[in-house]
C-alpha cells in the first residue's frame, strides 16, 4: 500500500459494489456479505452496533481480524455506537473499543457511525488518543456539532441528507463524500456539494482525492 497512488476512488463509503473494472468507492464490508473481495477494489471491514449481538460477537471479531492483513482493506468500519438500536452499550462499547484497538494496530482510519452518542464517542477519543484519523460518516448534524467534532480532530464524511451551512463550514482538509446507501451516484453528491461551497466540482473533486490519499492509502 505505501506510497500508492490511488486518483479514481471519491466515495469513501458504499454499500454496493460498482460495476466494471474502475472501483470509484471504499465498499463497507462485513461478515455475512456474500461477495468475495475483488481485485482493483478497496474495503473497510467493521462490527456495526446494529449487527452486534452476544452470540456472533465472537464470529465477527474473527472475521474482522483475518482480513485486516490484506492490503484492499485500507480502514476500519463502519464502528461506533447507536443509541437506537436494540444492542446495549456495554456490548457496543465492548466491541467499539476492539476496533479502535485494531485501528491503532495496523495503522487503519476508523469510520464511525455515531447517533445520540457524541458524548460517549468524544470520551473515547479523549481516553484511547488515537494516533490513527477518526471519521464520521454519513454526518448530518447542524454547524455547532460540527465544529465541535473538527475542534476534536474528527473527519467528516457527507453524503445525501445534510443542512447547507454544514457543508460550508468544514474545511477543504477534513472533508469526505460518500454514497453510503443513496440511490444518488458519487458524482451527483460530488456536483451538489461543490455547488453548496460554491466551488466548481472539479476543483472539489481534486480536495476530496487528495483527502483520501493522505488518510486511506497514505505513504
């Protein structure tokens, strides 16, 4: 992976896997896909805390840590913690708490997902002081929250949904775009965005590129 030059890849998290040979994404992978990674592709591998429980814990750990090795998976993720979802804490927090582990271990960006637990998110960060760049995906929350998670030295990844004023405030060095699981291609998030800066949508593609140069396939 060191020094690789990586210039088509502009969606740092997808949940589909594009047709042909030019792999404009970093697909989000986990245990129970049943595609095989392919080549001329990258991935994250992760435990999401809504595909957490007690009995398949264990099973995903493993997974997770078999493919850490292979050098298409350039993060970590999606990890993180959900208020919402059925999974308690203390399992989510269990397995959050592994992966920024393995995150520091092999030197990988963590993705995060993240709903009603900034708090406890930003406690982790000030306990674990993770050497390795933090990245919030799928952010939508308002201008306050987000200069507090860039004070903290987050990243911060857009996709569809988010207020106008957000996308204005993050700087050129700590943005990322992404598909997530939007019907909208890469582009189109790509062209809204640069209209939202009030960039022209080549010069935000170059920013965003060389944002996922320096974070996911450093040298």
């Amino acid at each position: 992976m060191e020094g690789k030059m990586i210039n088509a890849i502009l969606d740092i998290h997808a949940h589909k896997q594009e047709a042909g040979s030019e792999c404009k994404s970093i697909i989000n992978y986990w245990l129970s896909e049943g595609s095989s990674f392919q080549e001329g592709c990258y991935y994250s591998v992760g435990i999401h805390p809504w595909k957490l429980t007690v009995a398949n814990f264990d099973q995903q750990l493993d997974f997770l840590i078999e493919r850490l090795p292979d050098k298409r998976v350039v993060a970590i993720g999606e990890a993180g913690l959900d208020r919402l979802t059925d999974t308690s804490m203390a399992l989510q927090t269990l397995a959050f708490v592994m992966q920024i582990q393995l995150s520091e271990t092999y030197g990988l960006p963590l993705i995060i997902h993240c709903v009603k637990a900034m708090d406890q998110l930003l406690a982790a960060k000030k306990q674990f002081q993770p050497k390795q760049p933090w990245i919030w995906h799928g952010f939508r929350g308002k201008p306050e929250q987000a200069a507090q998670l860039l004070k903290q030295g987050f990243y911060l990844s857009l996709g569809e949904h988010y207020p106008d004023e957000t996308m204005k405030l993050i700087p050129d060095d700590r943005l990322f775009l992404e598909t997530d699981e939007s019907s909208l291609d890469i582009e189109e998030i790509l062209c809204r965005a640069a209209e939202v800066r009030g960039v022209e949508a080549e010069v935000l593609r170059e920013t965003v590129c060389g944002n996922i140069q320096n974070v996911f396939f450093k040298a």
